[in-house]
C-alpha cells in the first residue's frame, strides 16, 4: 500500500472514529432524555433522528471507501479476484 493511501486510509478511519464517538454521545442524550418525566417535543426528536442519520450515512461511506481502498490494494498486489 503506498504512503499516500495509507494516510487516506488513517484520516478515514479517525473520521469514522469522532463519528462514532457522537454516536455514542447522542445515545446518552436520548437515554437522559428518555428517562425524564417531561414529554419530548417531536421537533427536538426530528432534530436528533436527523443528526443521527446524517452520522450513519458518513460512517457508511467512509465504510465503503475504505474498503474500495482495500480491494484496489489487493488488486495492486496481484490478488486473484483482480487476475
């Protein structure tokens, strides 16, 4: 794997991994929020719901582009699904 598509590979990764780490986040919000005995306004839920998609759909791409590197790596090396 050449240097340049290891430090793609790095800076995907730690992307994916603040990503992650929000996720979390937001999940203690709403478990908090869940467990208050006060109604949630369903435009603060939208909000989050939105935020939360928008966290997933980041991951799956980086996800993807990740392994796209990994399957031109291997073609580079002249694995056989690539001969």
């Amino acid at each position: 794997m050449s240097a340049s598509r290891r430090e793609e590979v790095a800076s995907i990764v730690t992307d994916m991994e603040m990503d992650v780490y929000k996720i979390r986040s937001w999940a203690l919000a709403l478990q908090t929020m869940g467990s208050a005995r006060g109604l949630l306004d369903p435009s603060g839920v939208d909000v989050m719901g939105d935020a939360l998609k928008e966290l997933a759909e980041r991951i799956i791409l980086d996800w993807d582009r990740l392994f796209q590197l990994e399957n031109e790596s291997a073609c580079e090396a002249g694995a056989d699904p690539c001969a």
